[in-house]
C-alpha cells in the first residue's frame, strides 16, 4: 500500500495506531460517505458538512493536488508500512468483488523510465507523501479523497486534535479568553459620552448578529499556556478555538513543517509553487442558501452584511473578524471610518456646489462675458483653420466655471485639507480601539515571518552553486549584490513604465489638438458649433480608457518586478509590491489631471509667436473661463469610469462572465447542475470558488480614490459625493464577494492597515501643497482679488474680463498662420484680444509681459507659501490636541496589565496550596481518549528537528 493513501487518526503525541484502529475505520477513500460508521454507528454532522468522513472531525484546512487518471485501480506502492498491515488484508479483501483486477505491485521509479509524465507526477507523490508523514508526525489527522466529482483532483483533508491545538496555540502565544471578567468603567468626558449617545441613537442601524457584548464587561486575554490551563474556560471545546484559529493554526503548522530533499528542503509554499499541491484553503462554514442550510456565521454575514437590501446599516466588524481573521476586519474597519467621514465632506460639497449655481448670476465676470454689448473680437485659437470669434461665444464655459470657480472653493480646500488630518487621527483611535477589543495590543513583538518559496529556492541554487571549501556553518542568505540585476531591471522598468504614461498623455495632447483643428474645418454647423464639448468630452474618456488599460498591465508589471527581487518574507514582499504598484498606478491615473491643472495653457506663446510641438502643432490654450473647468470634467469623468467601469463593472461582470462560461461548456441544464451542487462536499464546493490572493487590490482602489478626493478637491467640490456614493455599493460588492465567490482567506493576524496608512498620511500633506497651487495658478481667484483690490476703479468687479485680455495687431501674424477666412464676422478685423498680461502692440515694449502679470505672480507664490503653512499649522495642531490613543482605552489597557499579574500572581498562591500529583496537562488530552494522556511532550529538540524548525 502507498504511504500516505490511508491515514489513521494520531492522538496527539501518542502514535498508538493499534489501539485507535477500530475507532477510524471509516477513512477509507474509496467507500461513499454514507456507509461510513464511527463509535456509535451515527453520524453528528450532515456528511455534506466541513468534517472527516466520520462526520466527528472537523476539516480545519484542504489541500488540492493533481491525480492521474487510473489504469483500473491504483498501483500500490512498493514501499509497504508495518503499520498499516491489517488495513491492506481488510481492503484486499474487499476488493475481490471488485470487476478491476488486482494490480501487480511495481515500483514507481521503474514505471518512470517509461513516460516522462509518470515520472514528474511519482517525484510529486513522493514529496507529498514525505510531507504528509511528517504533518501525521506532528500529530495532525489527515484523511484522503481521490474519488470526488472532480476528475483529476485530489483532497488531502486536515484535522488538528485538541492536543495539537493546545501545544501549537502555547508556541504561538495566541492570546485567549480566561475565566476572568472584569469590569470596564467608561469614561466620563464629553467626547465619550457624546460617543455613546451616538452609538445609542444610531442602534437601529446595527446588524442583528447575535448576543450583543456587553461593552461594561471583558473577559482577561492571556497567551494559552497547557500549565495554567486551568485559568481558561474550557467547558466547551468544539467552541474554544474557534474555526478561523483552527485554520490559522494548522496554516503555521504547515509552514514550518519541511519536505527534506536530498539539496533543500521544502515547506508547503515551495510544495505549491512547484506545483505538489495546486491549492490550500479553509473551509467556509457552510451553505448561505437553500431551505436545509443551517445557521452559520457565513449564513449571517450574508443576510447582515453582503446585502444591498441592508446598505444603510453599519458592518457587523466583529463577525466579519471573527470569521475572516483580523487583516480583513481592519481593511473593512478602515473603509467604514473612510465612507462614515465622506458623509460631513459630501455636505461640504454639495453646499459649496449649490453656493455657485445660487451666485452665477451675480457674478459679475460671466456677465460681462454673456453681454453682446461689449463686442470683443478675439483672437484665433488655431493657425489657417480658426477664424476669428466672439468673446460671447463662451458664454457658456464662464457660467459653468463659476460652479466651481468661487469663493467658497477656497473654504473648501481648506476644509478638506482638514478633514484628512481628522480622518487619519479617527482612524488611528479606531484603530487602536478595535486592537484593545480584539486583544492585538501586544501583538507583533514575537510576530514570526516565514520565507517565501521563492527565496528558498534561490537560497538553495546559490548554495549548490557554492565552493565545496566554503564553512559549513555560515548561513547562507541572498545579499544584495545577488539581487543588484533584478533592482536595475526594476528602475529602468518603472522609468521606462512611467516614460510610456507620459508619453501616452502627450499622445492625448496630439489628439485634442489635431480633432479641434479637423472640428474646425467640418463642412457641418453643429459640428464646428460643438468644438470645444465635444474635444474635453472624448479626450477625457479616451483617458479614462487607457487608464484603465495601463492599470492591469502595471499591476503585472509590478508583480514581475517584485517577484526578480526575490523577497524574503511576505511582508517584505507585499511592502515592495505595494509601492510599485501604487507609484505606477498614481503616475498612470494622476499625470493627465496634473497636464490639465498646471502645463496647459502656460505654454503657449502668444499670437505671432505661438509654441509648437512635433512640427506644426502649436500647443493647447485654455478657455478664457481657465481651465478649471476641463480639470473638473477630467476629473469626474475619471472618478466615474474607474469606479463604475474598473471597481463594479469588473467585479461584478468577470465573474458573471466567467459563472456564464462555465455553464455554455457543461453540459447540465441548470436543474442538473443545481442537483449536482446539493451533492458536493463542503470542501469540493469550496474547490469552486475563486481562491483569494490578497486584500491589497481593494486598498489600491480606495487609496486612489483618497487622491482624487483630496488632491485636486478645490476644482471639483463634488468629489466627495461621489465617492460616498461609490463607496456604499463597494462594501457590499466586496462583502458579497468574500462571502459568496471567494474562497476563505486564511485569518491572517494585523495590528494595523500596515505601509497604507503612510500613503494616506502622504496623500493628505501632498494635497495642501496640490490645491494652493490649483486655487493660485490654476482658477482666476488670485487675479479676481488683485484686481478688486489694485486696479478697481470702484473696488468691485467690473471691467475685470477686459482688464485680463491683452491686444493684438493682425498684421503681426506670422506667415502662414493668419485664418484664412478674415471676414467670417462680417467686417474686417484689424486688432483681436487674447488672454494675458502683456503689453499692447502700439506700446515701447510690445508683447512683452505687463507689470500686472508679475504682481499677480508674485501674490500667487506667496498665496501658496501663505496657504500651505497656515493649513499645515492647522492641521498640526489638530493632531496634537486629538491623542492617538483614547484615553478611556489607555486606562483600560494599564488597568488589564495590573489584573493581569494580580491573577497570575494569586492563581499560583493557590496553586501551591493544592496536591502537585494533578498534573498540568490533564485537559488537553485527546477528546477521544478514555485512558490518562501518555507523557508529553516530547523533548522540544527533537520536536524542532521533525518538525523543520
């Protein structure tokens, strides 16, 4: 028989398999589920449920593997086992009934010799079996199933005994509940109690999802000990460690256990890499729908959180810890503080957008610029194919610049800038509150990283590459002269990546410029009637287009790049992709939004000595109004389409494309295939799912959509509002995603949203400096105020829009650039008017820059200096005066510190008082075992050398 094909239960350090036979019979792979018996000839759990074939053991982690087609049934191995013996003569026997004949035993070596396939797949059985003997070693149960409605692939189910759980929870120091209950006294400033009046108005918008916790209460955490077992509550212990500890438990197992090789050795990351095992997930707790699907924290996820029907309530982020693990709980925690505080900036934006339209027919500019009595002829806006046009055509772009062109922008911007620093600073008490409950406030002093299987690999080949003569005691490691190819490959790519984004932007310059002069020359009105619309409108979603084309393939531009640098932990290597990926991805959404705000329109030239690019393309002006206002259309409509086409379209389109798919190839009709889905097994069904890679792509979305929010916010008050709207659909679509179409992440531990909150810090300050120079060079606030207050004859704003065009003589026209219709307008036109500061043509000094444009220049620098360092100031003081830490969970944490050594300090008093021959360990003995636990555990030396340690 093979190693491995049949596995008996280890009752924790005891490798008595000869006394725990009987009780496991029912492992065999090969019978169906429903003829299998344990102890009592009945099943505890449906046989469709995450457990073992007994349907006692609980599945506490799955791994999938390639198996090849049979030849009748499989040969056995040549390597026999002592121990399982009886098992062969029982299966042999029943077999013999059997219309497939037995199979000669052959050794899989000679069988290799014959196909190169069967030679890959037997190395791939070896190490499996290598593997899987050593996690039964470690006292983990593990139970096969080869025959499942899926050809060609295996499951290797995993059980961890109470035992094991014990021991590997103490290694882990994972904190856990005792007996101990004390009390938690709120505080009694005004920031709490307006807290909790909050909180007690708001209770109806909580999720229903159990019990709720008494927030005057808590149980004391202590890291488990099997010494002081006794100070834990352990009446219950199906209900101890709950199903995501079990999973993160045997997930840490499996990462220390190695497959020793005759070069290196291997852990469960190098055994997926290369393909031993396809995949490894946790179970999801059981079925969301169907009249016989029983309650389940997955069911109730589903019903509280993953609906739209429950959009408005708040997320139940304790259920979603608990059932996911701590990482996600905090991304999702994060995304509620971030939608919660886009509400009072929502408000913000809408009244400052309603402000504008309430006042755009006071101001006074745009009319001035909307009244035909002022006949301002100006210049045109491209060589021979413009003529010349009239000022009041822009009617239009004025009034709705002034939209978002006003006063109250400024206010905002302030605001905003604000508004972040609050964000952050709620966030990290949050944060820090969410650490106390989920007891995290120590966590990373003893946090474990394992090495990835990629830098084992590496490791290995350099240390196979090494002179025999080298000492065998230094440690081998990857220095940074091995990696120095892969970091110059990654800074000519990423040069060369963002050089390609630019380049792209300058592509989209090129285009605005050649369609406006084709526009121009249509032979139909409503074409040449429309330029200015129809240029910012397509322009804008030709953007949007190759944005999002260039996003995918910078996200596998950074994968690649970050995987040559060989990482040597996961941490290392997430911290390095994230910022690839969000420099790119910045670069790439950020660089036509920051042409349109500060290059366009500054580098133009004037008429008779005008700017070209690429020959004869002479560069873009902007609209008289500025261009504010096609800094806001960029803006909305790329705020728009990432968030509906990218973030929504894709999450929710791929994977209906991909179900529909499936469906056009299988060949069941829909009843079909809803009977067959009723027969699979929890972890088959599982199997189906979309396997979960990372939580960092839903940051990604939202941290880009942090920058359009707040980096160009004076030119777009709106923003806001639409992210608030983008984001109440987001949590539900990434819910119904966790909850439905992914598998279950393993429940990976995290005190905090990690390199996240560096970048969102960073945004915040970069966006002071971004929207002072928005407010001072980008809208015409600093020249409507100069001029108010300067050159005003009766301080108000009268006469500003003339006082803003310059003059120029037509006869000054270079060659070949005069329109080439002179009298569209009717009569002959001898001086038109542009917008800048310069001086008129019959002046000394024609064309030449005017005192007005450096007065004006100098006030704008010294607005921005002015406005960053107030805002700054600002912002500064308020982190100081709001504490990082709450003070009533400050307190708490000092008080649990004390009635921490007060309780261990009395329990060992006690202890010492009571008879010594009790023992420690009574209580993580085996549940199935009547007979007192044999000595354990082993020495911890050779633990660590079986284990891979």
């Amino acid at each position: 028989m093979r190693r491995g094909e049949h596995y008996l239960s280890v009752p924790g350090e005891d490798k008595n398999l000869d006394g725990d036979r009987n009780n496991h019979a029912g492992n065999n792979e090969s019978m169906p589920m429903k003829s299998l018996d344990v102890n009592d000839g009945s099943l505890l759990h449906a046989p469709l449920g995450p457990y073992f074939s007994d349907g006692q053991r609980r599945v506490d982690y799955v791994l999938t593997y390639s198996v090849q087609k049979p030849n009748g049934v499989r040969r056995p191995s040549s390597k026999p086992s002592e121990g399982n013996m009886f098992e062969r003569l029982r299966r042999s026997m029943s077999t013999r009934s059997s219309k497939a004949p037995l199979q000669p035993r052959e050794d899989p070596e000679v069988a290799a010799t014959e196909q190169q396939d069967n030679y890959h797949e037997g190395d791939k059985r070896f190490k499996r079996d290598e593997f899987e003997q050593n996690l039964q070693e470690i006292g983990l149960e593990l139970e096969k199933d080869e025959s499942s409605k899926f050809p060609g692939i295996g499951f290797l189910k995993i059980h961890a005994p109470w035992t094991v759980l014990c021991r590997e929870a103490e290694i882990m120091k994972l904190k856990m509940p005792t007996k101990k209950v004390y009390e938690v006294k709120p505080s009694s400033n005004i920031v709490e109690k307006i807290r909790r009046f909050i909180h007690k108005v708001t209770d109806p918008l909580h999720p229903k999802v159990g019990p709720k916790r008494r927030e005057d209460e808590k149980s004391l955490s202590l890291p488990f000990s099997r010494e002081k077992q006794h100070l834990f509550d352990l009446s219950d212990r199906d209900q101890f460690f709950d199903t995501k500890t079990r999973s993160y438990i045997v997930s840490e197992v499996l990462k220390r256990i190695k497959c020793t090789r005759p070069n290196y050795s291997m852990g469960i990351t190098s055994l997926l890499a290369n393909g031993v095992y396809t995949s490894g997930y946790p179970l999801h707790d059981g079925d969301i729908e169907g009249a016989n699907a029983e309650p389940n924290d997955r069911k109730l996820l589903f019903e509280e959180w993953a609906s739209y029907s429950v959009f408005y309530k708040y997320q139940p982020i304790g259920l979603i810890r608990k059932y996911f693990g701590e990482k996600v709980g905090l991304y999702f925690a994060w995304l509620g503080v971030y939608t919660q505080m886009l509400i009072p900036a929502a408000i913000v934006g809408v009244i400052v957008f309603l402000y504008g339209c309430a006042t755009v027919d006071d101001n006074i500019p745009s009319m001035e610029i909307c009244d035909p009595r002022n006949n301002i002829t100006m210049c045109p806006l491209c060589d021979r194919a413009c003529s010349y046009w009239k000022l009041v055509s822009a009617c239009g772009t004025a009034r709705a610049s002034h939209l978002f062109d006003n006063p109250a922008t400024v206010f905002f911007s302030v605001f905003m800038s604000l508004w972040a620093v609050l964000f952050m600073e709620h966030w990290k008490r949050r944060q820090m509150r969410l650490n106390y409950v989920w007891d995290l406030t120590d966590y990373g002093l003893e946090e474990e990283d394992h090495h990835r299987a990629e830098y084992e690999l590496r490791v290995a080949e350099k240390t196979m590459r090494q002179d025999h003569g080298a000492p065998k005691e230094e440690k081998v490691k990857l220095t940074c002269t091995d990696r120095m190819p892969a970091y110059a490959t990654t800074v000519v790519m990423m040069a060369f990546m963002i050089a390609v984004t630019l380049a792209i932007v300058f592509g989209v310059i090129l285009y605005r410029i050649t369609i406006k002069t084709a526009l121009h020359l249509s032979s139909f009105p409503a074409a040449r009637s429309n330029v200015r619309a129809t240029v910012k409108t397509t322009a804008a979603i030709m953007s949007v287009i190759i944005i999002i084309i260039l996003d995918e393939i910078y996200a596998s531009v950074a994968r690649w790049l970050t995987r040559m640098e060989v990482p040597k932990t996961d941490k290392s290597y997430e911290e390095r992709l994230i910022f690839k990926t969000f420099v790119l991805k910045f670069v790439n959404a950020f660089s036509p939004i920051v042409y349109l705000a500060f290059f366009r329109g500054r580098l133009v030239g004037r008429p008779g000595n005008y700017l070209y690019v690429v020959g004869s393309y002479r560069m873009e002006e902007c609209a008289h109004a500025g261009c504010l206002m096609e800094l806001c259309i960029q803006l909305c409509i790329t705020m728009l389409g990432k968030q509906l086409i990218q973030n929504n379209l894709f999450e929710i389109g791929i994977p209906k494309i991909k179900k529909l798919m499936r469906k056009r190839k299988s060949a069941m009709t829909s009843k079909q295939e809803e009977d067959f889905n009723k027969t699979l097994k929890r972890y088959e069904k599982d199997n189906i799912l979309g396997p979960f890679v990372s939580i960092n792509p839903e940051y990604m979305e939202m941290i880009i959509q942090f920058g359009m929010v707040t980096l160009f916010v004076a030119s777009f008050p709106l923003a806001p509002l639409f992210a608030l709207l983008n984001n109440i659909i987001e949590i539900r679509l990434d819910a119904k995603k966790f909850v439905m179409e992914l598998r279950r992440p393993i429940a990976a531990k995290a005190k905090d949203i990690g390199i996240w909150y560096n970048l969102l810090r960073g945004l915040s300050k970069v966006a002071v400096i971004v929207n002072a120079f928005v407010i001072a060079f980008t809208s015409d606030f600093i020249p409507r105020l100069v001029y108010q207050y300067q050159y005003s004859r009766d301080g108000t704003m009268h006469g500003f829009v003339n006082h803003t065009l310059s003059y120029f003589n037509v006869n000054d026209f270079e060659p070949g650039t005069a329109p080439q219709e002179p009298d569209h307008l009717g009569y002959e036109v001898k001086i038109c008017r542009y917008k800048d500061y310069r001086d008129p043509p019959w002046s000394d000094t024609a064309y030449s820059l005017s005192k007005e444009f450096w007065c004006i220049l100098a006030i704008r620098l010294a607005f921005v200096i002015i406005f960053q360092n107030v805002v700054m100031l600002m912002s500064d003081f308020v982190d100081w005066l709001i504490p990082d830490i709450p003070k009533d969970i400050s307190l708490q944490i000092h008080k649990e510190k004390l009635l921490m050594l007060e309780h261990f300090m009395k329990e060992e008093k006690g202890k010492r008082l009571t008879v010594r021959g009790n023992g420690n360990h009574d209580n993580c003995t085996s549940p199935s075992s009547d007979n007192p636990s044999p000595p354990q555990p082993r020495s911890r030396p050779v633990f660590h050398a079986r284990a891979g340690w």
